[in-house]
C-alpha cells in the first residue's frame, strides 16, 4: 500500500468552535493507484487533500495517522513534513496558473528550489529536459517568465515541476476545473500518463466532477459532510453505487442526450450540513430518502462487498 | 521598448504642458494687484508719481500685454531661463532666487526620502518576520504615518530646538555667518539642517515600514509561496522571493508619493524658517510676488517630473513583468 490513512481528525479552529472538516476517514491507496476524490463543496476534499502534505495555518491536527510506503508522516509537525514533501509525498495545486514566482524565470526557479532541497539541478537537468518534451513544451519556457507563458502551458509546467523527483503520493486538487474542456481532457490524460511511466506511484485527483474523474480513475471515493461516504473501483460507483448519496450525485450529473444546464440546475435538493456543530449520527440523514431512526447512529464505514466500502445502514 | 518609453514621454510632456498652463494662470486668479501693494509700501505722497511708477512697472513686468500675449511670452521667456524678475526681492531675477533655494530644499529632500524608504523597507521586513517588532512597528509607524507635516516640525522644533535646546529651531546657519568653506559654517549648517531634516525623515519612515510589512505578508500569503511551501522549500527562499517581489511596489509607491514628500517638505522649511523652495513660496505669497511663486512652483512640478521619469526607468529595469510587456506581452 502507499498510503494508508486512519481515522485522521483535522479541525478548523474558529472563534466559534471547531470546524470538523475532516472526522474520522480511514482508507488506503494501493501501489498505481489513481484515487479520483468525489463530493459537493464543503464535503472536506481539500481538507484531506491538504492534511496530506500541509496543514495550512487555521488547520489543527487532532487525531489519526497517515502512513506512506510503511513511513508515518508527521503531518502535526510543520517541520519534519519537510523531509516528505516533495521528495515522497507532492502537490500539483488548485491555482497552477499562479504557482510560479511572477518575477523569476522559471528555470531559476526550478533551479533554487532543487538546490535548497539538497537536490543538484544539474542531476536533473536533462530529465526536465525530457518531460518538458514530453507535454510538448519547449525547452526554452526554462528561459521565460510565467507571464510570458499561456494558461495552458503554465498548467503543464507546473505538472512536471511537482513530479521531477518522482514521488510516490501526487495530489492533484481540482486541477481542471479552471480549464476548457479540451485542456481538461489534455490534463487527465498527463495524469495518467506520468503514473504509466511511474513519474509518481499513486495519485489522489479531488475534483467535485465524478464524470471527469471517471475517465481517469481507478477507484473513486465520496465525502460527504468531512466523512467518508463510499469507496469502490470506477466502474462499481458509477455503475451500481450503494450510498444513497452517490447514486443521488450520479442522478444529478447530466446525461446522454440531456442539455447540461437543465440539469445542473436541478442538483441535489437541499445542502451539505455545516460542520461546526455537525448532526449527530448519519451526516446525511436530512437530505436523505432512506433515513431512520436508525441513522440516528454514525454508520460504520465498511467493506460489503470486496474493495467495495460504504458508510450507510441502508447498505448490504 | 522603444514604444514603452515613447508613449511615457508622451505622457511626460503632456504634462509637463499643462503644468505650465496651469501655473501662469493661478497667480493671475489671485486676488489683488501686486505691484499696487508694492507701491503702497513705498508709501509714495505724490499721487501723480504713484501714477507713473505703476505704469512703468506693470510694463517692466510685462502686464500691460493682452493675456494670450503674456502666456506666448511666457514659455518664450521660459525655454530661455527667464523666469522674470522678482517683486519682493526686486531686481533680483527669479531664477537666482530658485537656484540659491533648490541645493537647501534638495539637501532636505533627498537623504530623508531615500533614507526613510531604505529605513521604512527594513523594518517592514523585520515586522512581518516576528510577532514582538510587529507589535511595536506597526503602531509606531501608523502614528508616524498619520502625524502632519507641519505638526511634527512644530513638535520637535519644540521639544529639540526650544526647550531642550539641543539644535537650532530656524534658519538654515547661525544668522552671524557668511556661507564659506569653513568648519565653522558647515557644522552650524548641519545642525540647523537636522530638525527638519528628522521631521520629513520619520514622517515619510512610517509609511514605508507599514507599506512593506503589508506587502511582504501579502506576497508570503500569495500562491507561489503556498506552492514553494507545500513541496518543503525552505523558509528563506520563500522570504527572499517575497522581499524581492515586495521592494517592486514599495518603487512605484516611491513614485506616487513624491508629490506628498515635496509637499511636505515645503511646509516643513516654513516652520523651520528654512531657506528653501517653500521658505521663497511663502516670501512669494506675502508679497503677492507672482513671478517668484510661478518659478519656484515651476521648478518643483519639473523636479518631481524628472524624478518620476527615473523611477519609470529603474522600475522598468528591476520588474521582468514590465520588461516583458515592453517586449510585446504574454506569446
Ligand atoms: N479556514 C476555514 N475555517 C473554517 N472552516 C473552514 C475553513 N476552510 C474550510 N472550512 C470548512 O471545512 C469544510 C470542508 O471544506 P473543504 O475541505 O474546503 O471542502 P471541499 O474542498 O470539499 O470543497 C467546509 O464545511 C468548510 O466550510
Ligand atoms: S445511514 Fe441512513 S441517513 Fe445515512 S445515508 Fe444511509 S440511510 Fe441515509
Ligand atoms: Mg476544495
């Protein structure tokens, strides 16, 4: 397994309490995996996402342990993440269209922050060299600026930057949701293209777009309300979803022949639950069809099926 | 780049024209009739002579032309170096006047301006790097900031000059000197330049100190730091980049608060009765001198347009953003 994660707790403090983004998810991510994350906003992806690699400054560690390739990662301690980061664990991040120092050129950059990571940029420079052309860049973006740089071509750059060391754990969070459709397609199909040529072992991709995710992933979990909600292979979550709300978020994707807008607009009826003083029992329990009194209770989130887990009475 | 430059000296001398225009007219807004008040303090009994003077003077100073005549003239007389002759100091040519004015007001100008910006930058750092400064600079440096001009100079003319008499309240040296090369004069000229030396150096400290800091916890928060962050860099790569992505700001803030500085700087030699460009504005307005007042104001819209113009440069030069657009934009 690369990444094992157990029962990891990150809170938002707040002056008005605890925000309980993230309460409790336990799973695991296998060797070549690629992870697609799924779930409304709100629902804690880039909580998680985060906790993996750093905490920003409002996020406080509660519980729980994350493991990678057999190592515990220290994701309470700032600095002794650093050892990870990058080497083993990396980011490609929301906004790769302003990852890069503006007033740097981007080789130098890459150069710098090679060098103060004890990792010889000369080491590297011709297997930078090789994956620039490998996402049809041309060596000489190295001598420009960000600026001088399309959308597009910023996102790649950014792409091969975050993999140059190879790690075993590539986070991607809502990395095409600021593109066009075609570059959107451009993107996912790098994505799996790195883990084929093992640039990175295994991949989490967030997004709140199960369709876009589909093509790419091998397995897809759901979140819902800082919980998880269902975790199985592609095919099986969208093809036969036990959780109430997956099948509902699958309901609410637009289909064959149906115009998007139509039905974007009818979405899940009512909100994810706020999570300061999050419901008690199943998070779900107030938009959901099934809920009993049962619910009333956390439901477990277990395996009924093989490599097939759901957190929901309901489920057998 | 060639256009980067030609379309800002477009700007430039736009202007530099209505800069011009603008003051040739106000004096001539003014109310009063200057050369009749001049009389009046010549305190001339013969009504007739009275008479005569007046018009002999309104025709010395040109003011008997039609208006579109005395503005022709006066940008003929300009690009000569004539700026007229001065009423409150008559007959000495206003040019002199400026020219004995100008090395006082620059002497101000330039070591609290580049001294605080120098100053005010390495603190703003320091603040946004530990908590302890920050709560000490910040307030500081927004009393500074809020503090007037005039008040300040006030302030310490008070407290430094006349009660703890440790430097000289006004002048710019001891009233029984004779400028000269002599270590008696040049100290005395130190001392009397320290005050309103000190009042212009904090005012203007402040606000840079604050400018940065602001700027630096912006950059440290921006998403390139959050990238360099997140894949382990260290804490003084990313200061660095921020520093430098900082100061670039800080430099078009230079430019834009030029004009406040100098205007400072004015009010702060009339408190200071110090005998530069703002000490003449003043002798200008109170003896309705609107030749001395047209020049001196002149010189210092011509020195504040040369002095944005080299920022422009230096800003061109150290930002590759502006480079880059120079060279034709994003490809
Ligand atoms: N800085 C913050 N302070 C307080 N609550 C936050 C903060 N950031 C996110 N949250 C809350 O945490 C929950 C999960 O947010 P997030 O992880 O961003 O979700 P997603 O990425 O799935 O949209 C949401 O309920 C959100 O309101
Ligand atoms: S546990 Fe109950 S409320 Fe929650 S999803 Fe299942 S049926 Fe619905
Ligand atoms: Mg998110």
């Amino acid at each position: 397994m690369t990444l094992e994660v157990s029962d990891l707790r990150v809170y938002y403090r707040t002056l008005r309490g605890d925000v309980r983004a993230l309460d409790g998810p336990t799973f695991t991510v296998a060797d070549g995996e690629i992870m697609g994350l799924a779930g409304e906003s709100g629902s804690g992806k880039s909580t998680l996402s985060k906790s993996l690699i750093r905490l920003d400054g409002r996020m406080r560690y509660i519980g729980g342990s994350v493991t990678l390739d057999g190592d515990e990662m220290p994701i309470w301690d700032d600095r002794a993440m650093d050892e990870f980061r990058y080497k083993r664990v990396s980011i490609i991040p929301q906004y790769a269209m302003s990852a890069m120092n503006p007033t740097r050129k981007i080789g130098k950059m890459i150069a710098e922050l090679l060098e103060s990571r004890g990792v010889r940029f000369r080491d590297v420079r011709d297997e930078l060299h090789r994956r620039l052309e490998l996402v049809e860049l041309e060596r000489d973006v190295l001598d420009r600026y960000p600026l001088e740089l399309s959308g597009g071509m910023k996102q790649r750059t950014v792409m091969v930057i975050s993999t140059l060391l190879n790690p075993s754990l590539l986070i991607a969070d809502e990395v095409t949701s600021a593109l066009d459709v075609s570059t959107q397609r451009a993107v996912a199909e790098t994505l799996v293209e790195f883990r084929d040529r093992e640039f990175v072992k295994s991949m989490i991709v967030v997004t709140h777009d199960i369709s876009l995710v589909y093509q790419i992933a091998d397995t897809i979990m759901v979140m819902y309300g800082g919980r998880l909600a269902e975790k199985a292979s592609a095919k099986t979550i969208i093809e036969m979803p036990k959780h109430p709300y997956t099948k509902m978020l699958l309901d609410s994707l637009p289909e064959v022949g149906v115009k998007y807008e139509d039905k974007r607009l009818s979405g899940i009826p009512g909100s994810p639950p706020g999570l300061l003083n999050p419901p008690q029992g199943c998070r779900f329990r107030d938009r959901c069809p099934l809920a009993d009194k049962q619910c009333l209770e956390q439901p477990p989130f277990v395996e009924v099926e093989s490599d097939h887990h759901v957190a929901c009475w309901k489920a057998e | 780049m060639r256009k980067y430059f030609g379309r800002k000296i477009f700007v430039y001398a736009l202007t530099f024209f209505a800069a011009v225009t603008i003051n040739w007219m106000i004096p001539r807004l003014m109310p009063g009739d200057p050369i009749k008040s001049r009389l009046a303090r010549a305190s001339l009994n013969d009504a007739g002579a009275a008479e005569a003077l007046y018009g002999y003077f309104n025709k010395m100073f040109g003011l008997d032309l039609p208006l579109w005549q005395q503005y022709l003239n006066f940008w003929v007389s300009l690009f000569q170096g004539d700026l007229g002759i001065s009423i409150w100091n008559f007959p000495t040519p206003v040019i002199d006047l400026i020219l004995g004015a100008v090395p006082y007001s620059l002497g101000l100008l330039l070591p609290s301006i580049i001294l605080s910006w120098l100053v005010g930058n390495w603190f703003g750092a320091y603040a946004a790097r530990s908590k302890w400064l920050d709560n000490t600079i910040l307030p500081i440096g927004y009393i500074l900031t809020a503090t007037p001009y005039m008040w300040l100079a006030l302030l310490l003319a008070w407290s430094l000059g006349i009660v703890a008499g440790l430097f000289p309240a006004a002048g710019s040296y001891g009233l029984s000197l004779q400028p000269a090369f002599t270590w008696t004069f040049i100290s005395s000229l130190l001392e009397h330049w320290f005050l309103p030396f000190l009042s212009l150096f904090l005012v203007a400290l402040g606000g840079w100190a604050i400018g940065m800091r602001n700027m630096i916890i912006y950059e440290l928060e921006s998403e390139y730091s959050n990238y360099l962050q997140a894949l382990g860099a260290p804490r003084r790569l990313i200061r660095k980049y921020a520093f430098r992505n900082a100061m670039l700001p800080q430099l078009t803030g230079l430019a834009v608060q030029l004009g406040t500085v100098v205007a400072g700087a004015l009010l702060t030699e009339i408190v200071f009765s110090y005998q530069g460009l703002g000490y003449l504005i003043l002798q200008a307005i109170q003896n309705q001198d609107f030749f001395l007042l047209q020049g001196t104001f002149l010189f210092i819209v011509i020195g504040v347009l040369i002095a944005n113009f080299i920022i422009d440069i230096v800003y061109a030069l150290v930002d590759p953003r502006v480079r880059v657009q120079m060279q034709g934009g994003a490809k």
